[in-house]
C-alpha cells in the first residue's frame, strides 16, 4: 500500500452567519482532485509544527511559534 500526503487548505474565511459552505467545498474540490487519480481518501491528520525564532526576534524575547498544520491522507494499492 502506498500513502500520499496533501496540504489541506489553510486559510479559509466563512461568512459571520455559520455558513461554512465554501470551507466544505475547498475540501470536497481538493479529495476529489486527489481521488480522481486513483488515491483513495484516508484521513485528515492535525500535526503540531513549532518554529525557533531567527536570532534578532529571541534578543527581544520571542518566544517558539506553534502552528497547526492539517494534512489529507490518501492511499492507493
């Protein structure tokens, strides 16, 4: 079994009333962009990145950075 990994989307905005329309639509779009190569979908994976500030940010007392970084999973036989 291979896997495949896909940034999922990162920034999408929704409108005030809740509906999430496009944000389920950028997902859809991107499975079946992926799906329609053979990739069956697997998951969607949430992993924790952190990052060191640069040199000049930790002189002035910048501490890490924490991003969460979502990530669809495909596999294919």
């Amino acid at each position: 079994m291979q896997y495949k990994c896909v940034p999922a989307p990162k920034q999408i905005e929704v409108s005030r009333g809740g509906d999430f329309g496009d944000a389920v639509r950028s997902f859809a779009d991107l499975i079946n962009q992926e799906t329609g190569g053979g990739w069956k979908f697997h998951s969607m994976e949430n992993i924790v990145l952190w990052q060191k500030p640069g040199c000049l940010a930790s002189l002035f007392g910048q501490k890490e950075s924490y991003i969460n970084f979502n990530m669809l999973v495909f596999s294919k036989d």
